[in-house]
C-alpha cells in the first residue's frame, strides 16, 4: 500500500502546471489570485510611498541648497558694494594726487603761469611772463621783453638765433592762471 501512494505522489508531481491547476478547487484558486492581487498591490503601494518620501527629500535638499545659495549671493552683493566703495574712495584719491603731481610737475612743455609771473622756458632760451590780470577773450604775454596780445589757441614763432627757433602756443586762460606750451628745436645745417 505504501507503494501505491508513492506512484500516486510521482504521477501527482510529474503533472504539467495547468493540470495542477484544474485539480485545485475553485476555491482555492481565488484565494491564490486574492493573495496575488494583494501582494501585487502592496508592492505598487510601498513603491509609490518610497518614492514619495525620497521626492520629498529631494525637495528639502533644494530649498535648503537654494537658501544657502540666496544666504552667499546677499553676502556676495554687499562684499561688492563695499568693495565698489572702496574702488570710488581710491579712485577719487588717486584723481587728487595725480592733480597735485600735474601741479607740481606739469607735462614736457606746458605750464601754468599766474598774473605777473614770469618762468624761464625753452630749455632756458625763452622768458615769458604773464602781465596783469587775463581780458575776455585775449591775455597779454611777455616774450624776451616783447608784449604779444594772444587768444586761446594763438601760437607766436620766434628766432632765437640762427638754427633755434621756439614757438609758444596759448592752450588756455582763466581769470586767475594761463596754460601754455613752449619749445624749441634746432635746425639741422
């Protein structure tokens, strides 16, 4: 007898899976598709819940990196407002040095010269001298002891001797200075 149960087990197990199925009771068989159903369904469920929670994540990461980025780009902005005003204040100091040195040493050439002042120019070939107080639109200058009456943009040519000639030109004039330029050059025999 216990021969008999084991050929029936083997021919039991030897059957294809859609016999095994049609030997199942029906209701077993909805109990297996309810569990399958199921199981299909906690699984859809615990991936979307997963991959909620890791959106969300993800969106806490990229508020704080973006709060972060809003916190350095403030922090930036007044680094370069303060560096704008220090550029503003050098700059403005770096304008008043260069008008002292301009004062002090005026470009090759040119000078300023004020009422009833006179300086020796042209490489020390020329005198010339301010006199009184600039008109409207004409100032009077001193040239060797000569008088030349000049306006803004006059030049005057002068010999100095046989191969230097000198010139003088008027660049500009206020109440209180004129600006010229004076040079002389050599003629080649």
């Amino acid at each position: 007898m216990i021969d008999n149960k084991r050929a029936d087990r083997s021919v039991q197990s030897g059957l294809s899976s859609r016999a095994a199925w049609r030997l199942l009771t029906r209701r077993r068989r909805a109990f297996i598709l309810f569990t399958e159903t199921l199981l299909i369904l906690i699984v859809a469920l615990v991936g979307h819940l997963t991959g909620r929670e890791l959106s969300r994540r993800n969106l806490e990461k990229r508020e704080e990196i973006i709060i972060e980025l809003r916190e350095e780009l403030q922090k930036r902005g007044g680094e370069l407002g303060r560096r704008n005003d220090q550029y503003a204040v050098l700059q403005a100091k770096l304008n008043g040095v260069q008008a002292t040195l301009d004062a002090i040493v005026p470009s090759e050439n040119t000078y300023k010269i004020v009422p009833n002042q006179s300086l020796l120019v042209g490489g020390g070939r020329m005198t010339v001298g301010l006199i009184g107080q600039p008109a409207n639109q004409t100032v009077s200058l001193n040239i060797n002891g000569r008088e030349y009456v000049v306006a803004a943009g006059d030049t005057i040519k002068l010999t100095y001797d046989d191969k230097t000639t000198c010139q003088v030109t008027l660049q500009s004039f206020d109440m209180f200075k004129a600006a010229l330029n004076a040079t002389c050059s050599t003629k080649n025999p």
